[in-house]
C-alpha cells in the first residue's frame, strides 16, 4: 500500500494506493484486483475491496471507485455510491 504526503494532511480524507499484492484474484487478474467492472470473478473482487480496507481501518463498503475513462469529462463525489458491478 502506497500513500501520498499531500492527501495525509487532511484528516476527512482516507486514502491508499494498494499495489497488487496480498489479493485474491488469480489468471491474468492476479493481484488485489478492486474492479468490480472487470471480468474476473466477483467474490475474489469483493474479497480483494475488503482486505484493501482492512488496510487503512476501514469496512468493505467506505471502498469508493469508479471506472477510469480517458476524457475531458471530471467527476466530483461527494458521497458514497452503492457498488453496482460496473466501477
């Protein structure tokens, strides 16, 4: 797990970088592999989203991700949205 200086200062933020070690999730997802969107199995995702939180204190579901697009489009989250299988 990775963090940065600059978010560490802010005490609403809880943060992490996770590299791909201590997961679940095997073949070519061989890693911690958090994307539910991705085609590797859900329970090893799920599995994987809560050892990544266990890192940092923090339950499964404050895990907060979204599909990366490479646009012009910003998305702005002010609060938590319930995982639907397609971050």
């Amino acid at each position: 797990m990775l963090t940065a200086e600059l978010f560490l200062n802010n005490p609403a933020l809880r943060h992490a970088f996770f590299t791909r070690r201590g997961g679940v999730s095997d073949g070519r997802y061989s890693s911690m592999n958090c994307g539910l969107g991705s085609n590797d199995a859900p329970d090893r995702v799920r599995e994987n989203r809560t050892r990544a939180m266990a890192q940092i204190g923090l339950p499964a579901q404050a895990l907060v991700t979204a599909r990366q697009v490479h646009s012009a489009r910003a998305v702005i989250v002010d609060n938590a949205w319930e995982d639907s299988g397609t971050s």
